[in-house]
C-alpha cells in the first residue's frame, strides 16, 4: 500500500535545486578539491517507481542506507510511505519529516529506553525480536495495533554479508517467540534478511518456505511476512538478476506456500533502492612510480564498503572536464589518510597515464556511502551536489 500524499513525478521540486545537468557539466565549470557525491534524484524517483511497480506489496525503506533529508524526500514523493528504522534518532528523523509514515522499528537489538521512546514518544507499532529477551522487553507496550515480527535465519547462503551471524532466532526458536506475542494479543509476522547483496532468489525461496512451516507449526496465520532486503545491484564483477526477478520468485514461492492465508508482503530494501541515484567524484592525490594511486577519499570516508566487500562498481575517469578511457592495467587504489586498511579491496582499472589531479567517479555509490563516513585523520566527509543525469545513465 503506498502512502496517500499525490505523487507529482513532474514536480519542480525534484529538479528545483538542480545546479548541473551532469558530471561532464561540472566538471567544465569547477575544479572542485575535495571528493563530492553527485546525487541525482530523478534517478531515485525511476528506480523507486520501478520497484513500487514490481512488488506485490509494500515496499518499506531501510533508512540506514542513506538517512540523507534530500534522499527520504525524495523517496516519499515517489510513493514510499513505509520506513524500516534502526534507531531513535532513525525514528526521530523520519517522524520529523513525515509525521504519518509507517515506522518499523526492525533493529532486534534495542534498549528498554528506546522501545519506551519509540512507543509512547514516537507512537511506533512495528518491532522486530529475534529472542525472549528482546520480546519480554515489549510486553509491556503492546497493544492490539502492536506488530510483532519475528526475524529468524537459516545457514549462510549466497550473500556478500552474513547477517545471520549477529541477528535472527533459529526456526525451532522462532516457533515458541510467535506463540508468546500471540499469547500477549500481538498482530504476528515473521522477517528475514538473507544477507546484503544476496545473489539467488533461491534464498529467498528458502526462506519463503521456511516461513510457512514455522507459522504453521505456532498455529498462526501470519499478518506479514516481511522479506527483508539484500537485493542486490550490478557490481562491475557480480553478474546479478534484475531485482524483478527476485521479486518474481517471491510471489511464486508465497502463492505455492500459503496458498489459503497469503500474509500480506513486504520488503525493505536499502541497496537496491538508493544506490544507483548517487556517485562519488574523487580527485587522483598522488601517483607512484609503481602504479599505485592515491585518491582524496576512501574507506574511511564515501568508500568504507570497499573495505569489507571486494566490490568494483563502475566508474568514469575525467580530466580537463574530457572523459578518459579506462585503458590502463587493474591497479591498487588507496584513500588519503595515514592508515594502510585505507586501501579498496578490489584493484580498479584506471587509465594508462593517470596523472595527479585527474577525478575517479565511483557509481553506485548511494547506499552505505555517506552513511558511514567518519572525519579520520581530518578527511570531511563529502558534500552532496545535484545533477540530473547520474552515472547509472549511459551518456
Ligand atoms: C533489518 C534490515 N532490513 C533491511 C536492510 C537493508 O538491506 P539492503 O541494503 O541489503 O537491502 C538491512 C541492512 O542492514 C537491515 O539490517
């Protein structure tokens, strides 16, 4: 169910601040010296149609992706009304810009300060428990409106991050925590997440499955099933299927699993929904004789995924405003602080001359980008600009 705000996709608004029509574009009128995501919101308002389109339910927005005002504006005038939220000051952002969005409050770990706040401040009805402890904490606040979901995983499969290590009750711990929300006259629902960047949509078939026996072994009809996020986008070096066929799968496996009570459905992408809008302009700092290249921003800054995932994303290399081609041999890129873990796990090929002062543009770059930077070693995170055209579209 999208939220009832009109969307107007030929607003103004979307485009109102625009400076730049593209990269090219402002790179001929400025030289700028510190690294910048070029965001481009007509990129988002696309993508975010396309999956609203495809998902036969609602899709919810992981904020943690990228809490940015332009970007959850942006988001909610494209018809998102549906927040998945981590924390209070999550919850306080969203509440704040949009007083009757659909708030879930889908971090299993929190504190009895915060499930307080979030209930009698913030009028959250949506938690997610992944054992007893975090269900007993809210059984004070629920009431007949409350929606308890229950998170469980299933082994490692297929993903770039394994989330299952840290979150989600196991099925035969899943069963007993859906009885006890019951008992208590919670709405009862089940989560999982199969990981960030899940290549399959076997997994979540799996998963799908899985929900099915465990709602049928508590005896309960599910009011959801929210399938999570982790859809993945096309990495230079991940061969990945469309998110529609993802979501194709989805409602197959909910048809042939629940095939009296279907639970309502719905998802709660990240990566899937912002990363495209945004990439990431760096400025080539220094280059060794050795082919090494040190760039003005890195994993402590717009790039810390690179860190942990051996992810390349696609990217455009400038010079004088020109467009270079990518002629050279794969070579180590660092960031500019002092650490060596400064470094992108994955080699880039950039162009055979690469000179100091030449831009490296990273795409995909708007989810756990800007979310994660920090000021280490005196490195400012970078400042967004707008463009209309982003690097997600072929010039
Ligand atoms: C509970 C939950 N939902 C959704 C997401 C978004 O995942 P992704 O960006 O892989 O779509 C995350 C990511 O950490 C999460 O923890």
């Amino acid at each position: 169910m999208k939220h009832e705000k009109v969307c107007d996709l030929n607003s103004t608004a979307a485009t109102a601040s625009v400076p730049w029509i593209d990269t090219k574009h402002l790179l001929a009128h400025q030289t700028p010296d510190l690294p910048m995501f070029l965001y481009a919101a007509s990129s988002l308002i696309q993508t975010s149609r396309s999956l609203q389109l495809a998902f036969p339910g609602e899709v919810s927005y992981a904020v943690k992706a990228n809490p940015k005002k332009a970007i959850l504006e942006t988001l909610w005038r494209s018809g998102i009304g549906s927040f998945d939220v981590a924390s209070i000051n999550e919850i306080k952002l969203v509440r704040s810009l949009f007083p009757d969005a659909r708030l879930h409050f889908n971090n299993p770990v929190k504190s009895d300060v915060d499930i307080e706040r979030a209930c009698c401040a913030y009028g959250v009805r949506s938690f997610v428990v992944d054992d007893f402890v975090g269900l007993n904490s809210l059984i004070p606040y629920l009431s007949p409106d409350t929606e308890i979901t229950v998170r469980f995983k299933l082994e490692h499969d297929r993903a770039a991050y394994d989330f299952g290590s840290k979150f989600g009750a196991t099925p035969d711990q899943a069963i007993p925590l859906l009885m006890l929300a019951k008992k208590h006259g919670a709405r009862c629902s089940l989560t999982f997440h199969p990981g960030s960047q899940c290549s399959e949509p076997a997994v979540y078939k799996r998963y799908i499955q899985e929900s099915a026996v465990i709602a049928k072994q508590a005896r309960i009809s599910l009011e959801q099933l929210n399938v999570g996020g982790g859809f993945p986008v096309s990495y230079e070096n991940y061969a990945v299927l469309a998110v529609r066929e993802f979501f194709k799968t989805i409602y197959q496996t909910v048809a042939q699993c629940f095939p009296d009570n279907a639970p309502k459905l719905l998802c709660e992408p990240g990566r899937a929904l912002v990363a495209p809008c945004t990439s990431l302009l760096t400025r080539v700092l220094h280059v060794r004789e050795s082919g090494e290249v040190f760039i003005n921003d890195g994993v402590y800054g717009g790039l810390q995924e690179q860190s942990i995932m051996p992810i390349q994303t696609p990217i455009r290399l400038w010079r004088n405003g020109v467009q270079l081609e990518q002629d050279g041999e794969p070579v180590t890129v660092f960031g500019p602080t002092c650490d060596p873990v400064d470094k992108l796990l994955s080699t880039y090929r950039l162009c055979a001359d690469i000179k100091v002062g030449d831009y490296v543009e990273f795409g995909l770059m708007g989810a756990y980008g800007s979310a994660t930077t920090t000021g280490f070693n005196g490195f400012e995170p970078a400042e967004y600009v707008s463009v209309e055209r982003g690097l997600d579209r072929l010039e």
